[in-house]
C-alpha cells in the first residue's frame, strides 16, 4: 500500500548500519550494543528505572531487542553509568 510513516524505518536503518560499523571493526558483540543502551540512559527522564524499563527504552527508540542479561552487563560496566 504505502510507505511507513514516521522516522521509524530511518531509526532502524541508522541502527543497523552503525551495527555493522561495530561489526565490521570487530567489537565485542555485548559491546556493539553499548552505544544504544548509553544513549537511553542519558535520556531517561526519571532518576532511576528498571532494566526492564530501559529495554523498552532502547527499542523505542533504536528499534533493538536486547536480552535482559545482555542489558545488566552492559549496565555493569563503569562507562554506563550515569552521572550524578
């Protein structure tokens, strides 16, 4: 019928062409996801949130599934933690 509407097909495009940046420099897979999940920990308006919480974040956003433990090890490592 028609093309989609909204910024949703140009998200998930983006996403998967920086995916295969990632890739393609041969990061760590956990890694190729971090930059996604810091981006919606910094624009997570609460102060604090659930991993379930910002899973839903990350794909409303990103358009990308992370499986919880895949999300609380990259919420493990010292460079998502936010500030303050």
């Amino acid at each position: 019928m028609g093309e989609p509407s909204g910024g949703s097909t140009v998200t998930g495009l983006s996403t998967i062409a920086l995916l295969k940046v990632y890739a393609d420099r041969g990061s760590d897979r956990i890694d190729m996801f971090r930059p996604f999940v810091e981006d919606a920990v910094a624009a997570y308006a609460e102060d604090s949130f659930t991993t379930e919480d910002l899973r839903a974040l990350v794909k409303s956003r990103h358009g990308l599934e992370i499986p919880l433990d895949a999300l609380k090890t990259i919420l493990s490592c010292t460079g998502c933690q936010r500030d303050g």
